[in-house]
C-alpha cells in the first residue's frame, strides 16, 4: 500500500517559498517582546565575537613590538576575558528567550493545527491516512522547533561574522582581501552543488520515514486483522522494505555529507594556507604586519566557517520549507462552519420532520460513480422509518447527508420546515445522534465513553444513561464500574457491550432524530435482544431512521424505504410491501425467510 504522498522536490528557495514559512511567524506575535531581547542578544554575542581576532593580532603585534609588553599584554587579556564573559551572558540570555518563545509558539501553532484538522469537511480526510495527517502535526511541527529555536538565530548570527568580519578585513588589508575572495566564489559554487543532492535526498528520506510511520500505525490500529489473517510476516515485511529503502538513502545521504565536509575542510584550510602565504609575502614587501595578519588569518576563518555553517542553515530552511508547506497546505483548507455551543437556538430546534427532495449525490473523489440518484421520501416527526437495500444501495450515503458530512450534488434534504444547508452544523449535529455496527469507543474509561454524548454530565446522568441502555447490569460486575478502561477501540468489551455504551452515549446526548446504522446486525440472539430492547426505549418519543439488512428487526416500523443502486425503488409498510409481486422488499424476505 502507499500513502498518499508520494516524493516530490523539495521547494526552491524563494522569496515565494520564504514568505511561505514566515507566515508561521504570525504564531510569534505574542511573543515579541521576548523575540526581540532574543535577537538583541544574538547580536550583541555575535558583535563580541568578531573583537576577538583584531585583540588577538594586537596581543601579538604588542609581543612582537618588545615594547610596553606587560602593561599591553596584561590589558588586552584583560579585554578578552571581558568579551568573553559578554558573549558568554549573551549567548545564555539568547538561549533562554529563544526556546521559551519557541516552545509558547509550537504549542500554540499545534493546537491551532489540530483545532483546525477536526474542523475539516469528510471530504479532506477521505483522500488522506491517518498516519500522515498525524505525521503533520508531530514530525513537521518538530522540525519546525529546529528552525524557530537554533536555525533563524544561527542565520543571523553567521550573516552578522561574514559582514562585520569583511568590513574589518578591507580595513586590515585590502589587496589581501580581494585575494581571499577570489577564492571564496569556487567554494561556494561546489558546496551549492553538494547541497542539491544532500537537500533532494533528505526529502526522500523525510518521505519514506513517513511511509514506514504509517504502516506502523496502521498495523496496529488493525491489529486484531492482521493477526486472525495471520498477517504478521506480511506487515514486517511491508516495514522491512520501506525501513531498508529509508537506510539505503540514508547511507546515500550521509556519503554525499561526508563528501561535502571533506571539501569544505579542505577548501577552507586550502584557503587559508594561501591566505597565509600572500600575507607572509605582504610582510616580507614591508605591506603588512604580524598582528593584523593574524587578526586576518582568523577573521578569515570565522567568515569561512560562517559561510559552511550557512550551507546548513540553508539546507534547514529547505527542510522547514517542506515542513510549512505540509502545514499550510492543511491549513488552507477551509474548515466547517462549527461553533462551540450548548444551547440550540429556538429557530433551529427541530421537531423531527425530514424530507428528501430529489437528492442526486457522488463522492467529490469519485465524480463519475453516482451513489443517489433522485431520491426523494418524507419521514414525519416522532415517525419510525427503515432504509433497507442490497449492500451498496446507498443506505449509509443518506446518513453522511443527514449529518451533512457532505451535501447533495442536487436536490435538498429539509429538516421541517428549514432546508439543511440553513441550518448551522453545530445546531443540526446537535441534534442526531448515530449508533452505528461498528461502535468505535475511545480507549478511556466507560464513563468518559458514555459522557462523550454530553461532557458536562454528572454522575447520576451517566448512570441514567447507562441503565435505560441496558449496560448497567454488565458496568456494575467490573471491578472499577464506570472507571472501567475499555481499552483501544474498546477491545475489553465484547459488541454487545460496546453497543449499549454507545446507545447510553446516544441517551445522554437526547437527540431528536436518532440514526440506527445496522445497530444489531453483528450480535448474538442474546445480546441482540438486550440491545434492541435498549434501542426501542431510546427510540421512543424521537424521529428514528434504522438502516437493516436483517428485515426482522423493522417489520414494525411505520414507513420502509427500499433502495437499489441509489434509487428508491419502493416505499410503505411492511405488509404492502411484502404483498407487491415481483417487488424488491418481497424478494428479501423472501430470502430470509420472515415474511
């Protein structure tokens, strides 16, 4: 299997891909204070840093003079030790401010990512896996740390030596500064060429790691699967690939690293024996002298080292680059109209009336595959009503409509007297509630399962819900009773277990119209008993639309509608329809023997 995301090349550095990653930045403006003390201190450590060589030609131009020799000497180390304990306040200040402002900043930009990503329409998670969208928020949002707390200061910091460092070399010597330049450009023209392979490379590596994240997580969000298929060498050999492919760039990447440190090393000590030797010639001509030839010699190793040190900078901001661009590519997606409230408004309270008005609807990925072709049926308030059809027919589309994960291609659903799209989402999802076969339960306790229908539930709430749900009974045995950890996905509860918690979950939320999606359809006698009685008391007093492949359990229901291929094909009850020759619903109970 693959992920959705494939390889691709890594953004140019632009101004366009730069204003891209500095739109993050927006995240820092509570912090700028603190961003900006930052940034002084970077500057006043980077500014210490480049006295260093003009003191330390002084010291050994005093030495070499034989005059005044203590007095100087004691003077100049005296002002080193100064600039060393500045740089070395600085620094820390700088350290301090930066990752208390990176980590406020990370915190506050992965929870409006998150906030963002359960906003998102079904239609954006139904072309994207788990494991990537998760991969967003952790592995991105940490690389992102790298750049916020070391990589923008090391930037500054290295811009700040090559420029104070050049402006004191013309002044040393200027004939020795042009010298040492016409050098500088062929090493940095080859350690550009060495960072377009490491950077393409790096971003294969980010993109298998991912793929191998993602089968993890698969693997064992289906555990269950892949051990009753007896899976497990499959699934190791599925890791093993993409872990090995992943090694193998790897190791790729690290040669082409090794190559482009032995050519710096080489490159900037090259430079700096001849940088050496034209100066030894400037001295022997009498242009020159011993000191500032040595400040020289190591501002020209500073600018050297700088300039290496850039090429990472640089090869980091292309990695946050890619990074950002995931980020915003999800944060560009507009988000549902969702609004955090408890109280439903009187205009959007809904009595319980529903109506399909010519609804034609395909999935936005699969524009040629129409699902619901002009259907149109009305369910009346407090009404019972079954969605029956071969499996395929549409039934579970009609629910996504109904809670407007998607919106019909043509056609409208009201709700009353209110078309759908008029309602808020907050409002109308507020009121459905959904049972669906395949109950998911968070791995928590059963009480903070059950309190999922309404968060702010007391104790005897949960406990009320529990028993009109029947679990009461079966809670009570455990040992910790609601405290009880159902564990991942529920696998500690059996399905009739897990069906009544999800029915006490519904009970709780007090909906007024309820959604029964093949509620018993995979449960034994017994527990299909339990939990039908629970729903039948659920369903009292509320809209009701049950989705059913076993026709047993909807024979009483008030209107049954048939579906086939996304039309309606027949509707009524339970007795005309079983009467209609040659009629759809007829021939399934036929099937199954109930008529």
């Amino acid at each position: 299997m693959q992920t959705s995301e494939t390889p691709h090349a890594r953004p140019g550095f632009s101004l366009a891909a730069l204003r891209k990653t500095f739109r993050l930045y927006r995240y820092v403006k509570p912090y700028w204070p603190q961003f900006f003390a930052g940034m002084l201190c970077l500057l006043l450590a980077s500014s210490a840093s480049l006295f260093f060589p003009k003191y330390l030609g002084q010291l050994v131009q005093v030495a070499s003079d034989k005059t005044g020799i203590m007095q100087q000497i004691t003077a100049i180390g005296l002002t080193l030790i100064l600039l060393l304990v500045a740089q070395a306040a600085f620094s820390f200040l700088r350290t301090v401010l930066f990752v208390a402002v990176t980590e406020k900043t990370l915190a506050a930009l992965r929870e409006h990512v998150y906030h963002h990503l359960v906003r998102l329409p079904m239609a954006f998670f139904a072309n994207r896996r788990v494991g990537e969208l998760t991969s967003r928020i952790s592995s991105d949002i940490s690389l992102l740390q790298e750049t916020f707390t070391t990589t923008i200061a090391e930037l500054v910091r290295q811009v700040v030596i090559v420029a104070g460092g050049l402006v004191l070399l013309f002044h040393i010597s200027t004939q020795l500064t042009f010298f040492m330049l016409s050098i500088v450009p062929v090493i940095s023209v080859l350690a550009l060429v060495f960072g377009k392979f490491i950077r393409g490379n790096a971003k294969l590596v980010q993109t298998q790691v991912s793929e191998a994240n993602t089968i993890v997580e698969e693997t064992l969000q289906g555990i269950l699967n892949v051990k009753a298929f007896t899976n497990e060498a499959f699934e190791v050999r599925r890791y093993h690939d993409k872990t090995q492919a992943a090694a193998r760039t790897g190791m790729r990447v690290g040669r082409f690293r090794g190559m482009f440190s032995s050519f710096f090393i080489l490159g900037i000590f090259g430079a700096m024996v001849a940088v050496i030797w034209k100066g030894a010639l400037l001295i022997a001509a009498h242009r020159l002298q011993t000191g500032p030839l040595f400040s020289f010699v190591i501002y020209s190793g500073f600018i050297g080292g700088a300039i290496a040190g850039l090429a990472d900078v640089y090869a980091t901001l292309q990695k946050s680059m890619g990074a950002t661009e995931h980020l915003l590519d999800i944060l560009d997606v507009p988000t549902e109209a969702i609004a955090d409230q408890k109280t439903i408004p009187p205009a959007y309270q809904l009595k319980g009336g529903v109506a399909f008005n010519h609804v034609s609807f395909h999935y936005p990925s699969r524009p040629d595959v129409p699902v619901l072709d002009q259907v149109s049926f009305r369910v009346e308030a407090d009404q019972r009503i079954a969605l029956v059809g071969p499996s395929g027919a549409g039934k579970s589309t009609l629910v996504s409509l109904l809670l407007r994960l998607y919106d019909p291609v043509s056609g409208n659903i009201r709700f009353d007297d209110l078309d759908a799209a008029d309602i808020p989402l907050s409002a109308l999802r507020g009121q459905i509630a959904v049972v669906p076969q395949d109950v998911f339960l968070f791995g928590g306790s059963i009480r903070e399962n059950i309190a999922y229908g309404d968060p702010q539930a007391t104790e005897a709430d949960i406990m009320w819900a529990a028993n009109q749900a029947n679990a009461w009974e079966f809670i009570q045995r455990f040992p910790d009773g609601l405290d009880t950890i159902v564990g991942e996905r529920g696998v500690q509860l059996s399905g009739g277990q897990r069906q009544r918690i999800a029915i006490a979950r519904a009970v709780l939320k007090d909906p007024r119209i309820l959604i029964l999606d093949e509620a018993t359809s995979a449960l034994d006698a017994a527990s299909e008993q339990l939990v039908q009685d629970a729903l039948d008391k659920l369903m009292q007093g509320r809209t009701a639309i049950v989705i059913a492949h076993r026709l047993a359990t909807i024979r009483q229901a008030d209107h049954i509608v048939v579906l086939d291929k996304g039309r309606v094909v027949e509707q009524g009850s339970h007795a005309w329809l079983v009467a209609q020759e040659d009629g759809l619903y007829k021939t399934l109970s036929e099937m199954q023997f109930i008529h």
